[in-house]
C-alpha cells in the first residue's frame, strides 16, 4: 500500500513541481536569488512570469498557486508514508533480510557479474521474483535512507514557516536557494531512478511484475515446475548411477 501511496504523490509532486520550476526557471547558490542576480544556471524554457528574463517573446499561464498548494499536500503525504514504510521495515525484518546486501554480494565479481547481465539487459529467472539483487538492495537503501531524507531536508528548507522554527535546516545547506538547486537536482536522481525502475521491471516481465505488485503475490507456478523438473532429474541420474554400481 506504501508503494502506491507513495507513487501517486511522488508524480503529483513531480507535475506541481514543473509547474513551480516554470515560474522561476533560474537557479541560485545561497540565500537570496533574483531577476537582478547572476543565477548559477539556468533552464532554456519559457516562464509563467513575465518579469522573468527568459529569451522567449511570449509567458505561460501561471499555474503557480494550485501547483504549491497540492505540492505541499502530497510532500507531506509522502512525509508520513516514508516514516510508516521505515518503520515497518525495521519491525518487520525487511530491511535486514530484503535490503542489506550481504558480505558475499558486495565482492567485485559477484558486483562486476550482476552489472554486466544488467547491461546486457538479460530476462531474470523466475527464482530472482523472490528477492532483490545486490544492485536493487544498493539502489533501495541509497534511495530510502539517502534521496528521499535529502529531498524532505531541502524542502523543508524552503519552507519560511519551518525556517523560523528550525532555521539550522537551511543554514546547514547555505542558504534557501541553495536548498533549492539542491531539491532540484535530488529530483533528478529520484526520476532517473524511476525510469531505470520501470525499464527492468519491463524487461523483467511486466504483466507479471505488476500482477505481484497489485495483488502481493507472486506466480511462483513455473518456478516450482522448473524445480520439480530438476528434482526428477537429479532422482532419475542417481538411480541410473546406483544400477550401474
């Protein structure tokens, strides 16, 4: 359930935050940042405000207002999912039997080995529906306890209400228009990794992975065949080898 909740904001917050990005589409380093400041660069697309210089001869229509509102509204949805999610994790014994990747996994040849059949996009075996491989275990734990606190972080930090209760949260960052290229480019990573996402689960087998994922259950039917073959046969060679003792 936390995965859905999670990935109906996650575009709410993506769509609403084009639409605030449309606004100012320049970004600054530290505190302050305006039309009158040299912005540390900038995105080449038109905005929804026309004091803003952007080389276009024309404005956007300002969605600025709806888009913040239902921003915030999602971000803290989002807030309370991500606490519930990682604290089931922990009570749960996912995280220590799903997640963490053990000593075995983080070799170089047991790494180097699962890349290279990443790159060469190679259709995974139905046993591997049962577990992640050490690249999803790395790429979970970096997006759950790395992106996702830095994205909250950051946008807290821009937030003028959290500031002047716990104004640590942007001084720490450099500033609120620091926090803000930071939260900008924290949502590139996050997007990047849904793409990569959607594009494994499409080569591992989508109608397949969607129906684990909808209902929670996984068709483990060709699998145990599959183990079933494995064990006649190993039975039929040993009883071969026996007769010919």
């Amino acid at each position: 359930m936390t995965h859905w909740i999670t990935t109906l904001c996650f575009f709410a917050l993506l769509v609403t935050g084009m639409e605030i990005v449309i606004s100012h589409p320049r970004f600054y380093w530290g505190e302050t940042g305006n039309v009158l400041t040299r912005p540390l660069f900038k995105l080449h697309i038109p905005s929804s405000r026309s004091l803003v210089p952007t080389g276009y001869g024309y404005v956007l229509p300002d969605q600025n207002g709806w888009s913040r509102y239902l921003h915030f509204q999602a971000a803290w949805i989002v807030v309370l999912t991500g606490l519930l999610y990682v604290i089931s994790i922990f009570f749960t014994g996912h995280l220590w039997r799903d997640l963490l990747p053990g000593k075995s996994e983080l070799s170089w040849r047991a790494l180097s080995t699962t890349i290279a059949s990443h790159l060469r996009f190679a259709r995974p075996g139905e046993a591997e529906a049962w577990s992640y491989n050490v690249l999803q275990r790395l790429s979970y734990l970096f997006v759950i306890f790395v992106l996702f606190p830095l994205i909250i972080w950051t946008g807290l930090a821009m937030s003028p209400a959290f500031v002047s209760a716990f104004p640590v949260t942007v001084t720490s960052l450099g500033g609120q228009q620091s926090a803000r290229t930071i939260h900008f480019f924290v949502t590139i990573a996050l997007v990047l990794f849904l793409l990569v996402h959607l594009v494994m689960i499409c080569v591992a087998g989508f109608k397949s992975r969607m129906r684990a994922m909808i209902t929670g259950k996984i068709n483990a039917g060709k699998m145990i065949t599959g183990q079933a073959i494995t064990e006649e046969v190993t039975t039929g060679q040993a009883a071969t080898d026996t007769e010919q003792t």
